[in-house]
C-alpha cells in the first residue's frame, strides 16, 4: 500500500507524540538503557529521532562527516549521542513534542521514502 504525502508525514507526527509519551512514561535509567539498535540506548534513539526535524548546517555536517572519518552511520549515531548526551530525558521529550507537527527533514535523507509508504 502506497501512502501519500499527507497521510505520510500524519503518520509521522503520530509517532513522534507516541514516542514523546513513551518515553515520557519511563525513568531516567530506563533512557540510559541499551535499545534494540546495536551500541545505541534508548535516548540514543530519541534523540536522533528528535533531531531529524533540526536541519543541520552544511558546515555543522561537514564537521560531523570529518569527525566521523567519512562514515554516514557513525556520524549518525555520534550526532545523536551527541545530542542525548547534552540534555535530560525531559529536554528531549520535549523537542520530541516541540518538532512533532516539523515537516523538514536533513538533505542527506531520501524523503521519497516517506512518501512511498513503509
């Protein structure tokens, strides 16, 4: 089933509320713990989803790219480290909410796919 672009970015502002409630249900240990992605805790995870909608710069990415020796996936997974690690579970809960309804997305992501359907 294709979904098209409203239904789509509907669906993603539905899941970043759920997510914003989920984790706004659990403790701060329970952030810190491992989540089912490999060498990522759970407000790894919240934080790159929260970041999705926060555009870095051109620069912002090139420094990240320079520091992550050319590798996409370890720059992401440091961005979003980064990121968890410089707020409370509460602050990234919030952003979570703040940019649920954001429809910008990073220029190295292939947005069709949020149209195309899951």
């Amino acid at each position: 089933m294709e979904l098209d672009r409203e239904t789509s970015w509907k669906a993603i502002t539905g899941q970043r509320r759920a997510l914003a409630d989920l984790l706004d249900s659990l403790a701060d240990e329970d952030l810190d713990r491992s989540s089912l992605c490999a060498r990522w805790r759970v407000c790894d995870v919240a934080a790159h989803v929260a970041l999705a909608p926060q555009v870095p710069s051109a620069w912002q990415m090139a420094v990240a790219g320079a520091r992550a020796r050319g590798s996409f996936h370890r720059l992401n997974h440091d961005l979003a480290v980064r990121h968890a690690n410089a707020r409370t579970g509460d602050e990234l809960v919030a952003e979570l909410r703040q940019f649920a309804d954001d429809r910008r997305l990073p220029s190295l992501t292939q947005g069709r796919r949020v149209y195309r359907g899951w």
